[in-house]
C-alpha cells in the first residue's frame, strides 16, 4: 500500500511570513502516461469541505493565490504559502493518484498564526 | 456552475448499510472527463478516499472497504450512491461526494458533506 507522510504536524507561522509543508510518498507519483506528477493539496478549513489549490504537484487551481505555490519531483513535495494571511489558517492534505486508480492521502498539516 | 448534494440518514445502526445519494446539479453526470467518487472524514480526523465510479459504471475501490463498499450511478437521475455495509462505530464520518478530473487525478469539486453516525 502506499503510505503518505506529511511534516510537520502543525505550524505556527508569522503574518506575512512563508509556510512550508512538506509531503512525501511511498511510491514515486509520476503517471507515464502524461509525464506528470499527480500530486494535489487540498485546504480545509473548519466546518467546510475541502478545496483544490494545486494539481500535477505545481499547478494552481483556477482563483487560488499565487502566494500559493507546489514543488517537489520523485516522492518528495512541498506546498509553500508566501506572505501567510489570516484567512489561510486551515489543514493542508497532499493527495496522491496511484497506477492501481486509489486516491491516497496524506494525514494533514494545520496551519496556525503565530 | 456544477453542485454536488449528499442525502441519507444521518444515524445507521451497527451491522446495517449505510446508504448515501449524490445529487449532480448545473452540469451533465456523463461528462467523459470526470470520476465521481465518495470521500469520507471521521471526526476531528484526516481524509479516506473510499471509491469512484465513471458514468458507464465502472467502479475503483479503496482495497481496505473493498468487501463491504458498492458505488452505483443512475444517469436519468443525475445521481451516485454510496452503500457500506457491516458498519461499526469506525464507520462515523462525515461523508462527502466529490469529483475528480481524469488527466489530473484531483478532486475539484465537493459536496458540503453529510454526517452518518453509526450507533
């Protein structure tokens, strides 16, 4: 099976500041048939469903933030938010396609003001 | 602009089958580009994918439900359904409908969530 990890559990990040979180897989994410990593993250705020902000690992949903920003290649990933505002206060999940057509995801990172 | 709606009890008792309906409202269910899948939440928990099914009715399931879990979907109604059976008390969760695009593999579009508590 594959597992997904995410670090830290929790931060607690500056107005203004960056967040990272980081995401890593069991199993490389890179899908042949279109060379892409298929690699999302997801943020849930509370009470709500959660809401796509970047697919194929960097690409940002339409109407996300570009201070919302993926990276990472292989099974190593990361979402980074530049210039952290209140209103991104949330758990952040990756989320991986596996081959086998399963949806694994990761166990969540909450992101707090410091 | 598309909506996902779920519907069912929200109290299924131990042993029973829990039985979910999504309701796809302002877009077609037959769209060849997507996956309709269920997505559950127990609380103050993380995220568990349990399936998907294509408009044609093919079906992927996660392998740790594969026993207990049937997706279904009904074209003329613009509906998916959801049936667990055997369910415990791990079985609590809020359940979500959600659709996923089939070249990028993500979920861009979630219904608001229905709670099922199994006592």
């Amino acid at each position: 099976d594959i597992v997904m990890t995410q670090s830290p559990d929790s931060l607690a990040v500056s107005l203004g500041e960056r967040a990272t979180i980081n995401c890593k897989s069991s199993q490389s994410v890179l899908y042949s048939s279109n060379n892409k990593y298929h690699l999302a993250w997801y943020q849930q705020k509370p009470g709500q469903p959660p809401k796509l902000i970047i697919y194929w690992a960097s690409t940002r949903e339409s109407g996300v933030p570009d201070r919302f920003s993926g990276s990472g290649s292989g099974t190593d990933f990361t979402l980074t938010i530049s210039n952290l505002q209140a209103e991104d206060v949330a758990v952040y999940y990756c989320q991986q396609y596996d081959s086998s057509s399963i949806f694994p995801f990761g166990p969540g990172t909450k992101v707090n003001i410091k | 602009q598309l909506q996902l709606q779920e519907s069912g009890p929200g109290l299924v008792k131990p042993s029973e089958t829990l039985s979910l309906t999504c309701t796809v409202s302002g877009g077609s269910i037959t769209s060849s580009a997507y996956y309709w899948d269920w997505i559950r939440q127990p609380p103050g928990k993380g995220l568990e994918w349990i399936g998907s099914i294509y408009y044609s009715g093919n079906t992927y399931y996660t392998p740790s439900l594969l026993s207990r879990v049937t997706i279904s979907v009904d074209t003329s109604k613009s509906q998916f359904s959801l049936e667990l059976s055997s369910v415990t008390a791990a079985d609590t969760a809020v359940y979500y409908c959600a659709r996923h695009h089939s070249q990028y593999n993500a979920f861009d579009i979630w219904g608001q969530g229905t709670m099922v508590t199994v006592s």
